[in-house]
C-alpha cells in the first residue's frame, strides 16, 4: 500500500522537473533568439515575449520552494519512520 507521502514527494519533484525545466528552456529560446537571429525585444509585437521573459521569473522561485518543500516533506517522513523503529 503506499503511503500519502510518497505521492506527495512524487507529485513535488514533478512539480519541480516541470518548472525549472520550462524555465531552462526559456532561458535558451531567449538567448537563441537574441543571440543568433538578432531579434530585438523592443520592436516585438508579440506579447509571448512577455510571457516567455516572465516565466523564468515565476518558476524558478517556485521551483526553488518546491525543492524545499520535499525536503521538507522528506525529513518529516524519516523522522515518522524512526519513531515507528524505535517503539
């Protein structure tokens, strides 16, 4: 039987994969088209620039605290499961 803590830690790093995956990515679309097709974010009348220059900025952080979140959540199960050893 599995435990609810398992399926939050898997839930947590897919979470985690997820966001500072898509925010790598942006990252290097930026940098791609910045750097080799001379695009000039200024004159871009696209507003998935904005949204593509934003997403870096919300998912790191919160990918940052979804790390952090399964550490959490890891310590908290190992410190259940040494109790339950040491009854």
């Amino acid at each position: 039987m599995k435990t609810p803590t398992g399926s939050v830690q898997r839930y947590l790093s897919y979470l985690t994969l997820f966001l500072i995956g898509a925010s790598v990515l942006a990252i290097i679309a930026i940098m791609v088209c910045t750097g080799i097709f001379h695009l000039n974010i200024r004159t871009a009348q696209s507003s998935a620039w904005d949204y593509l220059f934003g997403l870096p900025l919300v998912a790191l952080p919160l990918g940052v605290a979804c790390i952090i979140a399964l550490f959490i959540v890891n310590a908290v199960q190992r410190s259940r499961a040494n109790r339950k050893v040491t009854k």
